[in-house]
C-alpha cells in the first residue's frame, strides 16, 4: 500500500465524481447526442434526448469506475494517475464497486424503460467490451490494445443513433468508424509522452513494446485512415459541404501534427493528444450544423 493509501483522509463527493472520468464521458455524450440528431431530419424528442444521454452517460461512467478498481496497481506506479481517488484509497475497492454496479444498473433501467433495449443491450456489449474486455484483459496482452479496444469507445454516436430510430443503419455504423479511426492516434500520442510511465508499470503500449519511431509512423497511418473516414459522411449523402470543409480542414491540422510527431518535435506527441480532443467535438458539432443548416444535403434515405 502507498504513502498516500496510509494518509488518505474520507471519501468527498469530488472523489466519486473523478472515478467516472467525467472529461471522457463528456465527449462521448458529445458523440451520442450528434448519433441522435443525425438519425433525424427533425428535432429529437426530448424524453429521447435527455433519458438516452443519462442512461449512456451513467454506463460510460460505470465502466470509468470499474477502470479506476481494476487499474488500481498500476496507477500507484505512474506518476500521470498515483493520485486518483482510488490508487490513495480515499474510495475503497468495495465502494467503488458498488457505486459502479448502481451507475450500471440506473442506466441499463433508463434505456430499458425509457428508451428502446437495442439501444440498452448495445450500451452493455460497450461495458462489458470496455471495463471487462479491453480493462481486464486487452489494455495487458498485447500492443494492439487500443486499437481492438476502441470499438467499445466509438460505440456512443451508434447509441444515440439507434435511441431514436430502434435499428443499426448505415449511417450510424458510419459515424462509429470515425470514432474508430480517430482513437490510436489520440491514444499513441499520449502514449509517446507517458511511456516511461507505461513501461514502469508493464503495461505494453505500442512505444514500449516497438519504440517510438514505430509508434509515429502508426500515428501518421492511422491519422490517413482517419482523414479518410471522415469524408464518408459527405460522400454518402449524411453530410454536405460545409462539413466537407470542415472536416478536411480539421484532418489537415491533424495530419500537420502527425507529420511533425514522426519528424521528431519534442512537444508534437502532447499537442496532438490535445488537438484530437478538440478535433472530435469540432467535427461532430460542424456535422450538426450541416444537418440543421442544410437539410437539402440530407438526400439519401436508403442508406439510413
């Protein structure tokens, strides 16, 4: 047990709050909230809108928690999260496992009663492939962590999407691989400027196991898929050109600091973990803005 597990003083509500990862869950209700608006040329019910976003929010935040638990050691280790609430035991194991089962438990019962169980059963895959999957398992065997593991993170906008129409659709799908695309080069970046930490701590992430130079090249690759994937919405017909500008603008920026982390500067791999924060809300917000704006360019109803 650490120092600070010895010290730590009571539980606050503070601590609560930080073990659900409140930023993370923020930006994918961002992602779910634009899965709801796009599945519709109108406006979302409310009851919709507000029970769908609590109930995703509320399992996202469940498998935060479970992530805190189950990452409890490790976290002692790295300088990045030795002071979380449940690393100095100012949340005990017992009461963060409860307060994540009643996270868990009040979402899955708002989607079941208030929302549709597809949307429901979808949420729970995404915790389960999350918390148990990608926590317990993947985040350890093997390098390629994140990249099998993003599924269950990209998996919001499909769950806005599904709240409102009660089906998998194209589009929906479309939306996910964007998330898809977007997390390893997020991930690796950070990854690059905290590998010291991961390697202390033996958890095999790309620039542990394969270096840098390796790992930034993978950035640069996966940030083409990505720029790719993110002018699908316009050639499909979910999007028109002013999330065509947008977007290409903002994958432009992205592949800029890609560039820069293979060429070696020293403060790219932190400037593009923080860039790709912005760069995920920015487009899917400039998404809804083409939706709402230009609804003309909403043509191809086959596909949703």
């Amino acid at each position: 047990m650490s120092t600070d597990a010895v010290n730590a003083g009571p539980a606050r509500w503070q601590d609560y709050y930080e073990i659900t990862k409140p930023n993370v869950v923020y930006l994918m209700l961002v992602t779910s909230a634009v899965g709801m608006f796009m599945a519709t040329p109108g406006v979302v019910p409310w009851e919709v809108l507000l029970y769908g976003n609590v109930g995703i929010g509320l399992c996202a935040a469940a498998g935060a928690v479970i992530n805190h638990l189950v990452d409890e050691r490790i976290d002692n280790i790295m300088a990045r999260t030795h002071n979380r609430p449940i690393a100095t035991g100012r949340v005990g194991k017992l009461q963060a496992g409860l307060f994540a089962a009643v996270l868990g438990g009040l979402g899955m019962a708002l989607l079941i009663i208030k929302i549709n169980s597809l949307t429901a059963w979808l949420t729970l895959f995404s915790l389960i492939g999350y918390a148990g999957i990608y926590t317990l398992w993947l985040k350890r065997a093997t390098p390629q962590n994140i990249v099998i593991g993003g599924l269950p993170g990209a998996a919001p906008p499909l769950l806005g999407w599904t709240a409102v129409t009660n089906e998998v659709q194209g589009h929906g799908l479309l939306l996910v691989l964007i998330v898809f695309a977007w997390t390893p080069p997020h991930f690796w970046a950070l990854a690059i400027h905290r590998r010291e930490d991961y390697a202390k701590a033996g958890i095999p992430m790309l620039p542990v196991t394969h270096g840098v130079k390796y790992t930034s090249l993978h950035i640069l690759l996966y940030t083409l898929v990505l720029l790719a994937a993110a002018l699908l919405p316009f050639a499909t017909g979910l999007s028109g050109m002013l999330y065509l500008v947008g977007s290409t603008v903002l994958s432009l920026i992205f592949l800029y600091w890609a560039i820069a982390i293979v060429r070696g500067h020293p403060g790219a791999p932190m400037a593009t973990f923080k860039f790709s924060l912005i760069y995920l809300m920015l487009i899917f917000v400039i998404m809804l803005l083409d939706h709402y704006l230009f609804p003309q360019t909403i043509i191809i109803e086959g596909l949703r």
